[in-house]
C-alpha cells in the first residue's frame, strides 16, 4: 500500500500515513521508526514524503509496518494503489 506521511516528529521518532482506505476515504496509520526499513542507522522520514507499507491493525489502532521511501511523487498516488 502506499501512501503520504502526514507528519513526523524527529525528536519522539514517530508520526502518522495517510493513505486510501477501500471506501475511496483516507485514513491514517501510526508510524513508528523502528518500521521503517533503511540501511541507515538513524530511521527518519520527512512530511510528504511518498511511503510503501503494509496496513495492520493493534491494540492500539491501525499501524503502518515495512515503511520503505518510494519513489513516487504525492500527484501519483491517484493512479496507484
């Protein structure tokens, strides 16, 4: 699935995706850094970057996991899904 990170906090290392439910909606997923799969030591993404990741759902909520940087841009996403 993809979708477009809403917002993130460096400091608190988290934040929430944005991405298309099946009801044509959006819904957002809790993004936390240990999800996010880089080569990198220090796991970071940027508002309005362009995410892949697979939707699952807690106890808490919906969560997103396997979060990889895309290379589609934030107008792509109307074609993707």
């Amino acid at each position: 699935m993809y979708g477009i990170v809403k917002w993130w906090n460096d400091k608190a290392s988290f934040g929430f995706i944005t991405a298309k439910d099946a009801d044509g909606g959006f819904k957002d997923y809790f993004a936390h850094h240990k999800r996010i799969v880089s080569g990198k030591k220090f796991k970071k993404l940027k508002d309005g970057w362009v995410v892949s990741f697979t939707p699952d759902v807690n106890e808490k909520g919906s969560v997103a996991n396997d979060i990889r940087r895309s290379d589609f841009e934030s107008k792509d996403l109307g074609d993707i899904r």
